[in-house]
C-alpha cells in the first residue's frame, strides 16, 4: 500500500463543483417561540437575574404605566418543568408575583394533588405587565413581552413547557390553535415536550373543564416523573 494512499479520515479533495459552491453558512441561533426574532430576545443575557433586571426596568410598550409592578416570574431557575399563563391580574400586580389570587389558589390546590412543588418548577406568563381591567393583552403587547419569554426559556431550559389557557398556547404552540382542540396533546419542539391545558380561571367559570385539566396534570406529572435527572 503506497502511503499517497488517503486514509479512512482524510478529507477527499473537494471537486470542481464543491470548490466553486459558496462556504458553509453556520445557521444562526433559532428562537424557540414562532415568530421571535432571536436577535430581538435578549441574547446578550446570560443569567435569569439579569434578565430579571432588564425587565423591571422595561418600557417596551405602555402596559408599565398602568400597573404597579413588573411580575417577572418565580420559581427554580433550572426547573425542568414551566409553566406559563397570561399575565399579571390585580392581586398579582399588588404581590408582584405570579398566580397568587384566585386563579393561582387553584393552580396551587392543582399543583398539590399532582404532587408538584411550586418551589420546584417555574412559573411565568406571557406578559409581565398587568393589562388595565384585566384585559386581554393586544398583539403588540405581547409582541414586545414574548421577547421576555423567549429569554426565560432559554435560561431556565426546562424539559417540559405547560401552556396555561389559550394565550399561552397561541404564543407557544400555534397563534391560530384552539385551547379546546390542542389540550392534552404532547409536542415536541427543538428537544422540549409541550403540552397545552385550561387556564385555572377559566376552571373557575366552567366547571366541565375540571375533568380534562387533571386529566392533563396527571399527564404532565407522569412525564415529569419520567424525566432523566440533570
Ligand atoms: N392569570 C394569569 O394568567 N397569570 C397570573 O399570574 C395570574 C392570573
Ligand atoms: N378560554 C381561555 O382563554 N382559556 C381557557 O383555558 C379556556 C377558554
């Protein structure tokens, strides 16, 4: 064997044709939320605390003047399991904390039965400001705030991604799917699972939706439990 012979891992030489294509584009990073722009979703930023910082701070859109204060989000900051929902009501705008009036009791009852700490998963909404009357945000609101929530995914990285209601689920999933036809389904996006479910203030309005909601918390606590540790 002569040893101009090339072996097993050299590179062959490149053909006309591969001389002349343009070289390898390395692909930019891609936001996990449809529609975000990575760019525009705080890159720059490297840690939940900092991120916290820069939105306390925010005047991206005109939700901060008519609320007392930023709800950031709470929780672990690796947890493996997020959940999001919409955003900030009165009690929550007064705590400055996620889910704590009465849709957040019943998230917490939820939350127990399914043997889930609060302390050990994240929870977030998808705009940090409360909308005056408890709107729902508009488009652009949440255009400006998702940018926020692209963020929070990538730094707290959870496994699993638990869409609280129809917002969360049109900015996560799909912005034309139906909360009734999406629930219960699992997804898979760039290695995270996503499962959309009832908003617990909806529970609160229509009791019909109490039965598929544990139906999809037992579903989220098995897969939870199912995790490989990290
Ligand atoms: N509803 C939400 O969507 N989020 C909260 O934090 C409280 C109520
Ligand atoms: N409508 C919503 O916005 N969310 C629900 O969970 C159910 C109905």
């Amino acid at each position: 064997m002569s040893t101009e012979q090339p072996g097993l891992f050299d590179e062959p030489e490149a053909t006309p044709a591969e001389r002349a294509a343009p070289s390898k584009v390395i692909n930019p990073p891609q936001a996990f939320l449809p529609g975000v722009n990575y760019e525009q979703s705080y890159p720059q930023i490297s840690s939940l605390q900092e991120l916290r910082s820069l939105a306390l701070k925010c005047r991206n859109c005109r939700l901060r003047d008519g609320c007392q204060q930023v709800v950031f989000g709470e929780g672990n900051p690796c947890a493996r399991l997020l959940f999001i929902g919409e955003g900030p009501g009165k009690d929550e705008d007064e705590a400055g904390l996620p889910f704590v009036g009465r849709a957040g009791q019943l998230l917490d009852k939820i939350l127990i039965a399914a043997e889930l700490k609060r302390s050990e998963v994240y929870i977030a909404n998808v705009v940090k400001c409360r909308p005056p009357g408890n709107r729902l945000p508009n488009p652009d609101e949440v255009k400006q705030c998702r940018n926020y929530l692209e963020a929070q995914i990538r730094l707290i990285n959870p496994q699993i991604i638990v869409c609280l209601g129809s917002l969360a689920s049109q900015v996560v999933i799909d912005p034309a799917v139906r909360i009734t036809k999406i629930r219960g389904t699992w997804l898979t996006r760039q290695g995270r699972s996503i499962i959309a479910t009832f908003h617990p203030a909806a529970l609160l309005r229509n009791e019909a939706y109490k039965r598929p909601t544990w139906e999809d918390f037992k579903a989220i606590r098995d897969a939870y439990r199912a995790l490989p540790a990290r």
